[in-house]
C-alpha cells in the first residue's frame, strides 16, 4: 500500500487559498472500484482510501509515514503561474498601464 503526500491546490471555483497551507497524507486505491449491477453504484472494499491525514509541514507526514512503515510518494507543490493581484489595485494611481473603459 503507498501514500502519497502533496500539499492541495485551492479550488478551481475559489481564488481563496483556504485548506491550501497544509500536507496531505492519503493512500492510493489497492483495488480498482467495482460498479453493482442492479443499481449501477460504484463501490469498494478498500478502506485506506477513506482515510486523509493532515500535517503542518511536508517534514511531519514522511516522519509519520516512516515511523508507521508506510511506503510514500511525495509530490511537490507547484506555484502559481500568474501574479494574484486584488480588484482594487486595476484603479491604483500609480497604475502602470492605462486604465479605460
């Protein structure tokens, strides 16, 4: 059973940055999903993949991870391509570009 660890982009839907400070711990599916055949629900019998720790930093979820003898990956967080700016500063007087309609 490998985990992997990864610090959670924010939402698609969102420009907040909420539930993006910290490291995640979660376990890769053992089994692929099974689909019922009279009601079409997707199900499966592994119960790893329910469990999601949290930690602080990347350093305290490998040290987790070791010390309960638990194989990882750690995937790196990416930055954000673009410059998060706010409203306000589109009407900034020292605006670099012209401001029209």
């Amino acid at each position: 059973m490998v985990a992997r660890i990864y610090k959670p982009a924010r939402t698609a839907t969102q420009s907040g940055q909420a539930k993006t400070g910290q490291w995640r711990l979660e376990f890769e599916p053992a089994a692929p999903r099974t689909v019922e055949p009279l009601m079409g629900y997707t199900s499966s019998t592994d119960m790893a993949q329910q469990v999601k720790l949290s930690f602080a930093t990347k350093e305290e979820a490998i040290a987790y991870a070791e010390k309960n003898g638990i194989a990882y990956q750690v995937f790196e967080a990416e930055e954000p391509k673009r410059r998060i700016a706010a409203y306000s500063d589109n009407f900034k007087f020292n605006r670099v570009g012209a401001w029209t309609h």
